[in-house]
C-alpha cells in the first residue's frame, strides 16, 4: 500500500528523476534517511522540510501533497527571486513539550508583523478546551512576553511596556493558570482586567483583575496550524 511519503516521493521524481530513492529525497529535504523510513512507517510527514524544497524549488504543495492542479507555479515578472535558506528561521518550543517542535517560517513573515522571532515558540494543545477553534493536537505560535523583575515584584516585558500596554485587543492568549500553560481567549473589561473564556461551552467562564494580569498572560496566539483531514 503505497503511503503518503511515498507518493511524495514520486511526484518528486517526476520534477528530478535523481530523487528516486530514500537517501537522495533525505539529502534533498536535508533530512536523515531514517526519518523516511519513520514517516513511512507511521504514514505521516514533518511538514516543515517538505515545504521548505517545495518553496525552494517553485512546487506547488497542493500538487506535491495531494497531486491537485499545477506541480510548478507560474513564474511572472514582478515574482521575488527565490528564496534561500537564510530567508528562514526555526521556531521551537522553547517552553513547553517532552519533544522539540521545529517550525520554519519565512523571516519577512514576522518583520511585516513587527514581532521578534527570539520571543517566538511553538506550543502544543493538549486539552480540548478551545474547541472548534483550537483542537487538542493542533499546534501554535505564541509571541511571548518576556518578564524581567523590576521596581519590587511588578514584572515587567524587557522592551519597556507593561503587560497591560500589550493586552490592547482581544485575542488568543497563552496563561499560566495554577501553574499550568493554557490556551484561552482574552475579553478585555473597562477595568483594566479580563474574562478567561474557553470557546468549548463544558468549561467555565473566569475573570482576573489588572493585578492578577501580570502573573498569568504569558504570551499572544500569532498563527493556527490545524488538521482538516
């Protein structure tokens, strides 16, 4: 039965007939043979590298995944020049996990976004408590905010806003909720604090108040990657 690394394989050979084989697909994706072998045999693929040849080489991923429309986009006159390797940045979650998420991602991504990828990780659901928006399994990215200890126990973010400056909309954010890392929605009062919400109706509604902010809101939700399957 043929598997979907399998069939990557060969809509890959047919734009380079030298990636017939596991170790040149590896060299091609830069990646070690044996994670072929794993992909293979659990019928799964990382995303990431797949994605990163495809952009390098002008691969359509809907063709190169499913085998739909066109393999090669169609190149115009204003199209950029192609991407290299240094346009990346790996994002990882330097936070949370048991095992490391690496994510690429193009650089200009987050300079139109004004965000600083060093403050950026990859987070992990595992609860079900943001559902239909966010499943457990899907994974995120959050730009955190980086505390420093300044003026007696007041955390402040290293750049020299205040947690509350940054919470100006509402939003997707990371909390530390009794000690844990949760996902939740953000709904801002006239007070300067927030209702907890879940979008899962079984879970109950909180509110904190401007004080409690700066010990739970860790971070903002920037990007949603989701399995539709």
């Amino acid at each position: 039965m043929s598997t979907l690394i399998d069939e990557i394989i060969h809509r890959m050979c047919e734009i380079n007939p030298h990636l017939s084989s596991d170790s040149s697909v590896a060299r091609a994706l830069k990646v070690d043979r044996s994670n072929i072998y794993q992909w293979r045999k659990k019928n799964s693929v990382a995303h990431s590298p797949i994605a990163l040849w495809a952009d390098q080489e002008n691969i359509s991923l809907d063709w190169l995944f499913r085998g739909l429309g066109e393999a090669k986009f169609h190149i115009g006159i204003n199209n950029k020049l192609p991407i290299k390797p240094d346009d990346y940045v790996t994002i990882t979650n330097g936070l949370v996990g048991d095992k490391l998420l690496e994510l690429k991602f193009r650089k200009e991504w987050f300079e139109k976004k004004n965000i600083k990828t060093k403050n950026v990780i990859s987070f992990r659901v595992n609860e079900d408590s943001m559902r239909p928006t966010v499943d457990k399994g899907d994974t995120l990215l959050v730009d955190i905010y980086i505390y420093s200890k300044e003026a007696g126990n007041k955390l402040e973010i290293k750049s020299g806003l205040s947690v509350e400056e940054c919470l100006t909309v509402d939003g997707l954010y990371l909390l530390r909720v009794d000690g844990k890392q949760k996902i939740r929605r953000l709904q801002l009062d006239t007070k300067g604090g927030a209702y907890i919400l879940s979008d899962n109706p079984s879970y109950q509604k909180l509110h904190m108040t401007k004080e409690e902010i700066n010990e739970m809101v860790m971070g903002k939700v920037i990007w949603i990657a989701k399995d539709i399957g």
